[in-house]
C-alpha cells in the first residue's frame, strides 16, 4: 500500500491534507522546509515527505533508537538530529547523507530535546544536563572560569541544569554575542542560564511537568507547558509570571509562536479554490505594516487538538480538530504560513491558518454587531443563565430555611421543642440508692 495524500472532503474541515501510509508510523519529531516534510520515528528512521504528493522524498540511515528532534538549517541545506542513543547528527538535505556525528564525552545519557542557534548545537539529556557545541570552534572543554568562545568547543561544553531530564531548549542573545539558554525540564522547572559563566539567572516553577516552551524576544515573554494542561506566561525582565492560558483537558506536548498574518496578506473569502486551500491577496504597494498586532501562539496536546492563542488578550482564538491520537509536534514553515502537526496516530496533518483567521475575524465582527444591536452574544447568554440559575438556587435555600424557622416558632409557642412534638416522652423515676451490705 503506497503513502497516502488525503485532502478533506468536508468544506468545514481546517485540514488542507493528510497525510498517511506505512512509511509513515507514530510521529516523535517533525521539521517542515519550503519542499518537504521530515519525521523522526522509534525505529531511528528520518524520512522526508514532498509536500505537494504523497512520495517519498529521501529517507536517512538514521540513529540507534528514537528520533526526538529535528531542525533544519535557515538554508535548508542541513538538517540536524538528536536521539535517545545519546549522538547529535548532522545531515545533507540534498541527498540524504550523513555529515557528522557528535556525542557526549564520557556519557551515554539520552538526549530528548535539541536547538540551533548560529554555530552553536545544544542538546538536552534525560540526566538533567546540557551540552553545547560550537561548529567553528576546535579543542578540548577548558574551565568554567575562562571566556565563553574558548570554553564552548567541537568537544561539547557540559552544564549539569536540572535535577530531571530536559524536555526543551531555547536559545536567547541579550547583549550580542552573549549566549543564554532557557531550559525545561520534567522536574517542573524552567531555568534561565548563562552559557558563558554557567550562572543560572532565574528559575520558574511550573505547575507538575514541564514539556516545551517558545520564547518572544520581542516581547521578553517565556512560555511553557507541560502536564498541567495549561500555558505558563512569564516575563524574563521581572521573572514573574505575568498570566496563564487555559483551554486543553491534556498535557501540552509542543508548541510554536508565530507572528501576526498581515492584513494585506489575508485572501477573502471568494480566493479558495476548489480545494479549500486559500491564495494570498496580491499586496497592495501603499499598505503600510498593520498597527502592532498580537503574535499568536499554537499549542499541541494530549486531547488530540492544536490551540491558536492570543497572547495579548490571553485568550482562546482558536481550536484546530482532526487528529484520532495525541499531538505530539507542531512547526510553523518559515516560507509560509503553514501550521503542520504530527501526532501518534501515524498521520501528518497541514492546516488552513488562514481560513482560521478569517473564522476569528467573522465571529469577532459577528460579536460586535450583536452587541451594537443591543442582543446577548452566545457567551453572554450563557453567563446569563448560569446567574439565574445560582438565583434559583439561592431562592430555594432561602425558601427552605424560611420553612424551618416557622417550624421552631410554632413548636415554641406550644412548650415543647420541635423534636419533643413527634410523641410524649416518659417521665423519668427517681430510682433510691440501694444500701450497700454490711461485710460479717
């Protein structure tokens, strides 16, 4: 049976195409360049997917157990790879070839989570441990003491960070060329490190396991999820949590932060084809940048959806439907606002972000004219019924201990109490005490 390209017949379906077949199994890494789709799978296979078609587009010689992570180079002409048999591997994209291989010195913890950032590899293991690998430099790790450029080499810099395994790495450059990692980990913290000196510069606590986490430079925001089923907001300049977005029933397994879509970039609704996939508006050449609008966060978790959040607002935007199991990746393609998910039920989803933002726009506008008109939107309705439903209640109550008071005042009157009034009540005898027998 060949790979399967599955386009939705319902005309309500976000779901441009799915993606199934025995080439692909259950997904539990995923990266998405402008041509292709790359899986990572528990039998240590990395196969990559066109996305126009079904057909295998290259498969690699992969790593000795599950592949956890996947990310290609800005270029795409790389593709990096981590996994639980403890090595980091570089790769060829154009034909599939291995380039390198590194792993951790005198270890053979697996590792669970990896990130790019320029020359710099950083891989997170099950040991609570940090490993950083500097491409342009060479020699041997020198003392924490010394510069960052000469301590972080080819050889791997090691920090030990958590006291559990580290689920998700970010990378963050505060002062130039400094290097700073924000960590996760399943121990349910969140640490902010200083590479250079090893200093560990804040801590968040999560609430129970942490899974993954996105970073807004812009904004100094750190989020993270995990077990909670919630999103944690924190602001790295005070190191407090600034807000909390709620909507999963599962754990929160992945997620990614998007900018806004421009407006000029939103199609109209006439421009979809018959596919349902939408064509962007030509820009017009007048249209300024739109006035500051929000970036959005997707989410992916356990309850097989993918949340689209408004940070700003701190508000659900957005529920993406369609997965039979467990998300278990999320990645946004950088070439196009594409949102592609994998999850564990073999499937590989691509989804329509702008239909989703023209459905926001519709209920938002939908919204304001009830309101204008002087009607009770859904919600509003909702919460209406919910009040008078707690003053029914309270009524009742009320009513209840009306009729109990009345009960005790009429049982007053009478000279009795209200437990006496069932029956009379025997008069108790006064029993003499017997004399005690004198002893012969």
């Amino acid at each position: 049976m060949a790979d399967q390209a599955i386009i939705p017949t319902d005309p309500e379906s976000d779901c441009l195409m799915a993606y199934s077949g025995p080439g692909l199994d259950a997904v539990f890494a995923l990266e998405v360049t402008s041509t292709m789709f790359l899986i990572g799978s528990h039998d240590g296979l990395i196969r990559g997917f066109h996305l126009d078609n079904p057909n295998t587009a290259c498969e690699f010689a992969s790593h000795q157990g599950t592949v956890r992570e996947l990310i290609a180079s800005p270029d795409e002409k790389h593709l990096y790879s981590c996994s639980v048999d403890g090595t980091v591997k570089t790769w060829n994209l154009a034909d599939g070839l291995e380039m390198e291989s590194r792993s951790i010195p005198q270890s053979k913890a697996a590792l669970d989570c990896l990130h790019v950032a320029g020359s710099h590899i950083i891989a997170g293991g099950v040991d609570g441990a940090i490993t950083v690998w500097d491409t342009n430099a060479t020699g041997s790790p020198e003392s924490p003491q010394q510069s960052q450029t000469s301590r972080i080499t080819d050889f791997g810099l090691r920090l030990r960070v958590h006291a559990g395994g580290i689920s998700s790495v970010q990378a963050h450059r505060p002062s130039g060329s400094q290097l700073s990692l924000f960590t996760t980990s399943n121990d349910g913290l969140a640490k902010y490190i200083d590479v250079g000196t090893g200093k560990l510069l804040a801590v968040y606590e999560g609430c129970g396991a942490l899974f993954c986490s996105a970073f807004d430079e812009e904004k100094s925001l750190l989020y993270v999820g995990g077990s909670a089923s919630s999103v944690l907001m924190f602001d790295i300049r005070s190191a407090g949590s600034v807000g909390q977005l709620r909507g999963h029933r599962e754990a929160i397994t992945g997620m990614a932060l998007a900018p806004p879509l421009p407006a000029d970039a939103m199609p109209p609704p006439e421009t979809a084809n018959t596919l349902g996939v939408m064509h962007a508006a030509p820009r017009k050449s007048n249209a300024g940048p739109p006035p500051g609008p929000p970036s959005l966060l997707y989410t992916a978790s356990d309850d097989c959806t993918v949340t689209r959040w408004n940070p700003d607002a701190q508000t659900r935007d957005y529920v993406f439907q369609g997965h039979v199991g467990g998300v278990s990746c999320i990645k946004l393609a950088v070439s196009k606002p594409q949102l592609v998910t994998g999850s564990y039920d073999a499937t590989v989803r691509l989804w329509d972000v702008f239909g989703a933002e023209q459905k926001v726009a519709r209920a938002a506008q939908q919204k304001a004219k009830e309101k204008l008109a002087g009607k009770d939107t859904p919600h509003d309705a909702k919460r209406q019924k919910k009040k008078e439903k707690k003053g029914s209640s309270k009524k009742k109550n009320n009513g209840s201990s009306k009729k109990k008071a009345s009960s005790k005042k009429g049982s007053a009157k009478k000279g009795r109490s209200p437990k006496k009034a069932k029956g009379k009540a025997s008069p108790k005898k006064n029993k003499k005490p017997t004399p005690k027998k004198k002893k012969k």
